[in-house]
C-alpha cells in the first residue's frame, strides 16, 4: 500500500520501491542506507526497511522495499511497483548493458503498467567504474531522460564508501512531498497553470486591501501563516530588490504585485527549492493535485436516495453579488471572458466541459444571464455537491463552508405532507428516439428550433429559474434520459430516488412513438410501486404541429385515466407553443402526492395495506377498551371490598 495521508493532507509515510537488473546493488544500497555503513552479508532480497523519521528533514518515515528481477518473481514485482509513491531504478555503473536495459525494458515496462509516480534512476558501484574512460553522468543519462520525461532526477552513488547513498531516499522522498510535476513546466520553463491559479488564489486572500500589491505587513503576514517566522525589514528589502531586478513590474510603490509573487515562485522552483512553494499551497489548504483538501469541504455525506444537496439562501446571495461585481458593463450577462476571469482562481473553469457547457441560459452572444448563472450552480451543486463547495470557495466565499449548503426533506416525507421545502427540482426526460426531447430542452433554454437532428448520445441537461405566480422563483433541472439508457437507469431500485417529476414525450403523430412512450411510463410506474419511490408523472404530446395519428386522443385519455394523471400536454416546439409546459411541470413537482401513477396491481396492494392498517386500528382500539375495562372492573372491586 502507498505511504498515505493524514486526515490535513499531511503525509503519514512513503514507500519507496528499489527495481532494476540482477547484480545492479539494490540490496546493498538499501542495507547501507540503513545501517550507514557498508553491509558484509546481504541477503539476496532483505525485508521491507524502515528509514524512521527523523532520518531526513521532513520527518516523515521511508519504506523501501527491495524486489527481485527473477521471472518468476515479475507478479510480486509488479504488484509492489503499483503500489509505490516512488520508484528506485538501478543500474551498475561498471555494467553498461545495464544503463541501455532501462529503456529497453524497465522504463518501458513502467509505461505498460501504467505507474504514475516519480522515478530516480540510481546508478550503483561508482567505485568500480573504469575511471581509463571517463564518462559524465549528463552524457549517459541526458538521452534517457529527454526521451522518458517522467525521470525526476537521476543520481550515482556507492554504497562501499556510502558516497550520496543517503541522497538517493532524500531525493526519493523529496520527489513524493514535493514533486515538481504539478507545479512546473521543466520545457518552458513556466509555472503550469493549475499552479499560477493556486497562487493567484493565495496572493488575493492576502492582499487584504485590494489595491493589487502586497505592502510589507501584508507580506510579513504571509511570511508568518506560512513559515511561523517574520521577514526582518532588510530581507523585505532584498526580496523587493531581486524581484525587481529581474521582473520590473514585479515590484510597485505600493508593494509586491501579482506579477513579482508568481516570479519569486518560478524562481523558487528553478532553484530546486520546491518545498517553499509547495509550504504556501498547503498552509492554504491544497492537495497534491493543487485543489482543496477534502477535509476543508464539508459536504453532507450521509443522506437518504431521496435527499438531494441545494444551495443555502446565504450561498445564493454571496452568487448575486459575485454576478454583478464581474458584470462590469451591467448589461445583466457574463461574457465568457468574464467567467473566465471569475474562474481564475479555480484549477478550470468548470463550466467549460460536459454536462455544465450548454445546460444554461445564454445569450445570441453566448453570454450568461443572471438566471443561466444560478443555474448552473444549481446543477452542479446537484450533481457534485463537493465540487461547487469548492468552486464557492476558490471565486471567494469566505463564510462558513458548512453554511453553504443544505439537505432537502426527503421525497418520501414531502408526499406525506402533501408539500415540499425544495427549491431546485430534477425532471427526468423519458422518450424515444425522434420524440422531440432535445428540441423540449432547448426550448427551455430560450434557444431557437434546429431542423438539424442530433441524438443524444452524452449527459444532457438544461437548468433554468422558472418563474411563478406571485414572483416565486425555482430552479427546474431537465434530464434528458436517452431511449437506449433508460432501461439501464431503471435497473437501479433506487435511480427514482434522485427524481421530482418524471415526463414523457412522444411525437404525437407517430403512434409508435407513443406506444414506446406508453411503455416506458408503465415501467416507470411498477418500479416506482416496487421500490416505494414512485413520482409525480406527466404526458407531453411533442410535434402538435402535425396531424395526430388516428386514435390518438382517445388512447392517450385511456391511459391517463386508468393510471390516474392529467391529460398529455401538447406542444410544439417550431411553431413555439409550449403550453406553459414548464411552469406546469414545476407545478406538477410541487405538489409531490399527486400525479403519481398506480397501476391495477399497485392500487389493489395499497388497498389491502390500507385494510390491513384499518383492522390493526381497530383491533388496538378494542384492545386499549378492553384494558380500561379491565381496570375499572379491579377498581370497583376494590371500593367494594374496603366499604364491606
């Protein structure tokens, strides 16, 4: 198993795993390494060695573990090498067919196998190199290190006169707590972009004045969170000075700007000193993948199926005011550029990707509303409750994570009480093929009809804030589920858990279409009734520009009827008459105990559950008479006694 984090992030342990050729010294490296001296008798593979941890200055233990490269041992090999945080390759340096078997197996066996961790190549028994011909460890392993990028560092040593054994776990260890992988771009020689962004991040918060530079208090602070040790006025001066120096715009009157805290990171980094960088990102809470520690993102973990995760009222409001900071020419809509901006300090843009890219209203020019901007954190808060926590988090909020967001009543709770609290609703969109569901979608996004037919083969949503009577305001989440899924969906006991309303859409002058539809409501209906999560369920009568099949209205009433739900809705997208068919389904969600469809067999369960509930009634009842009477009875006998 991998060394493993603490609940803080902080790293409990590393395990290092010592590969290469038979006879290259792994057993002794590791033994002197160990002992700090050089091994007489080394047994040909030696037990998991413990580095403890004070042995190095991160204080943090080391497990090395040494392995075999015998054929038969390939599957234990295997196995350690997945389960390492780094790995140790070794070859002789007095054996070069040993150097050209590292990329023509090991290195590219560590590919096959897929092995992301760093990698120090180690090159063993220095002292019995041929010293007649010279050769310069960048000419053996520049090559090997340009072809294969994913070499951290590479090193010789021997463990005879123990020169730089020590080194080899030191860099080992170094690569694990503080790889350079995530922070840098060794080609360009540039910070990588979820790094600038995380220090983006990190510059803001401290610059508690806003004016775009941080003054000597407000680095000497820095200074303190981060290292618990102040900046004396000379070295503020000198870090000023060699910022300046080399980036002019680093520096200002008012301070250290932006652009000068990124540079003396770049400068850390290039100078192998990538546990200063990596000591500010987590003292602000990142992780190895540069985004927030779980621990920092109190999500609601326990929960019922039918329980979903919304915004709190006070996370909406600190939205509404983040929408009009970065809406700079109040025309009501953020231009992608400017979500952008407002993403800066997140590891992406998360609305640049399915299923967020097209689920919001936007307008002709692909700018979002204020309404399209709500709504899409209310999806995502829907979906990925820790990941719009986050989100918050990285664009500003500074109120309690935990404030942020609430759990609804359950579905199962609601339908009790004949009324729900929730303020966002899930509506999955069943139908078949060329039903019209994708145009529904887009309607309800304000988007214009498309003749051009694109089946739905990903997640497709559209989020929107429907307005009421009275000025209420809810958000309505459409999913639409594709033909082919639904079965799939459905196989889940517990996939209508998640659901407020479920339609169903058929082309109403296919009677196919509205078959299949029929089909699937039914098979909706029964799972609902088998599982106990059964939902509100309406008809919409898609394409009412065309003529209707002949029957149609008379099967669709049939069938309404006999489960006990409104009328279909009818609507046609071209011609723009939707029939107020979204509020009606927000409507129809709002009232959760009606519209939910029963069938023959499901009504004549609930009919004997209700007989069966009424006979216990009745026989409690009898028997709560027959104590009372008991006990009046006791109590008259005892009067009559005493009295005779």
């Amino acid at each position: 198993m991998p060394g493993g984090n603490s609940a803080s992030g902080a790293r409990t342990g590393v395990r290092v795993v010592v590969a290469g050729d038979r006879l290259t010294g792994k057993s002794s490296l590791i033994a002197a390494a160990a002992a700090e001296s050089f091994p007489e008798n080394v047994p040909r593979i030696l037990r998991p060695t413990r580095l403890p941890a004070d042995f190095f200055p991160d204080r943090v233990p080391i497990t090395i573990i040494d392995t075999s490269s015998a054929l038969e041992s390939r599957g234990k090999l295997f196995e350690e090498l997945k389960g390492a945080d780094a790995v140790v390759l070794t070859y002789a340096c007095d054996q070069p067919l040993t150097i050209s078997h590292l990329s023509s197996f090991w290195l590219e066996e560590l590919r096959r196998l897929e092995i992301k961790v760093p990698i120090i190549v180690v090159g063993c028994k220095l002292d019995l190199r041929d010293e007649t011909q010279p050769v310069s460890l960048e000419q053996v392993m520049g090559p090997i290190m340009q072809r294969y990028r994913e070499i951290e560092t590479c090193i010789e040593c021997s463990a005879v006169t123990l020169m730089q054994v020590p080194d080899v776990f030191y860099y080992a260890q170094k690569a694990v707590l503080h790889p350079i992988n995530p922070l840098f771009d060794q080609e360009n020689q540039t910070l990588k972009p979820r790094c600038e962004r995380a220090l983006r991040r990190i510059f803001l918060l401290c610059d508690r004045d806003m004016d775009g530079a941080l003054n000597d208090a407000e680095l000497n602070d820095f200074q303190v969170k981060c290292f618990n040790a102040p900046l004396q006025p000379a070295e503020i001066v000198g870090v000023r000075r060699v910022v300046q120096e080399k980036k002019k715009e680093g520096v200002n009157d008012l301070g250290l700007t932006l652009e000068g805290f990124l540079f003396l990171h770049t400068l850390f980094i290039d100078k192998g000193r990538l546990e200063t960088t990596w000591a500010v990102l987590r003292k602000f809470g990142y992780d190895d993948e540069l985004k927030l520690r779980d621990d920092l993102l109190p999500v609601p973990s326990k929960h019922a199926p039918d329980q979903s995760i919304e915004l709190t009222i006070e996370a909406v409001e600190f939205l509404r005011g983040i929408f009009r900071l970065f809406d700079i020419d109040n025309h009501g809509a953020l231009r992608p550029a400017d979500l952008d901006e407002l993403f800066s300090t997140a590891p992406e843009n998360p609305w640049c990707k399915a299923p967020y890219r097209d689920a919001a209203e936007r307008t002709t020019q692909r700018n979002l509303t204020l309404k399209g901007f709500l709504s899409e954190w209310d999806l995502m808060t829907l979906l990925d409750p820790k990941g719009s926590l986050a989100n918050l988090i990285y664009v500003g909020y500074s109120g309690n994570p935990a404030s942020a967001l609430r759990v609804t009543r359950r579905r199962t709770v609601d339908r009790k009480k004949q009324q729900t609290e929730r303020n966002v609703f899930r509506c999955f969109v069943f139908g078949p093929k060329n039903a019209g569901k994708s145009a529904l979608l887009n309607s309800f996004l304000e988007r214009p009809f498309s003749a051009i037919h694109n089946p739905t083969m990903a997640e497709h949503y559209a989020a929107n804030v429907v307005d009421q009577h009275g000025g209420n305001k809810k958000t309505l989440i459409l999913q639409e589920i594709p033909e082919d899924e639904a079965k799939k969906i459905l196989s889940n006991k517990e996939s209508l858990a998640a659901c407020d309303i479920a339609i169903f859409v058929y082309d109403s002058s296919n009677e196919y279409s509205w078959k299949r539809s029929c089909e699937v409501l039914v098979e909706v209906t029964r799972r609902g009734e088998e599982s106990g999560y059964g939902v509100p369920c309406l008809l919409v009568a898609a394409k009412d520009d065309l003529d209707p099949y002949p029957m149609a209205v008379q099967d669709s009433l049939a069938v309404c009827q006999e489960l006990g739900i409104e009328a279909p809705i009818p609507v046609s997208v071209i011609l723009g008459e939707t029939n107020n068919v979204f509020c009606r389904i927000l409507s129809a969600a709002e009232r959760p105990h009606l519209n939910i469809p029963e069938t023959e067999a499901g009504r004549k369960r609930k009919y004997f559950r209700q007989l069966v509930s009424h006979s216990l009634l009745f026989l409690s009842v009898g028997a709560a008479f027959t104590v009372v009477g008991v006990a009046a009875f006791r109590a008259y006998n005892a009067r009559k006694n005493s009295s005779t």
